[in-house]
C-alpha cells in the first residue's frame, strides 16, 4: 500500500525542540507563533506539541516574512490571504475541469 505523501507531511512528528533546530528558531519563539495563532501543532495525549512538515514549512514562511519587517500581525493576515487564494485557485482549478475547460497555468513566482 502506497503512503499519501501529504498525509506525511501533514503529520505531527517532531517534538518542539527538533522542529525550533529545523527551523532555527528557539521554542519560546515557536510558542509565541502558536500563541498568536500563526501555528497549530498537533499534540499527544499528553499534551506535548508534535509539528509536521507542514508546521515547519509555515514556520519558514513567517520567519521569511518577520525578516522583511513585517509585524506578527501582519504575517498573520498575509498567511490568512495565501491560504484563502490558494484555495480559490483550488476552487478554481476544479471548476474549470469540471465544465471540461483547460486549468489555468500555474502561477509564477507564488
């Protein structure tokens, strides 16, 4: 049986302390993003923090956006604003398929 990779990557499966050295971030500053509601690691039955690849990807993207000046609030509305047009363009892609027409081209540079 073939394993879904975004599944994988969706899966929480680094402890606070592997996921702040994959990110070089420190876990205080990790907490914080998760207190502002920028991350949501998934937790054990214990309550410990697991983070996924997808966790760390997002936590690339806010230090990404932090080191170009913009402030925690509005990284974010900028993640809010990327995940709602990622969606459309989603909606957008199934739509186009089903009324049999050719999906757009991918966008360049998003």
């Amino acid at each position: 049986m073939a394993h879904d990779p975004s599944l994988r990557a969706q899966r929480g499966v680094y402890g606070i302390s592997v996921a702040a050295e994959l990110s070089g971030l420190d876990p205080q500053t990790l907490r914080l993003y998760e207190r502002r509601g920028l991350l949501n690691p998934a937790r054990t039955a214990g309550g410990t923090r697991r983070y996924s690849d997808n966790d760390l990807e997002t936590v690339r993207r806010i230090a990404e956006l932090v080191e170009s000046g913009i402030n925690i609030a509005g990284v974010a509305r900028i993640l809010e604003l990327e995940e709602s047009n990622a969606a459309l363009r989603e909606d957008n892609t199934r739509l186009r398929s089903a009324l049999g027409g050719e999906p757009p081209p991918p966008p360049s540079g998003l």
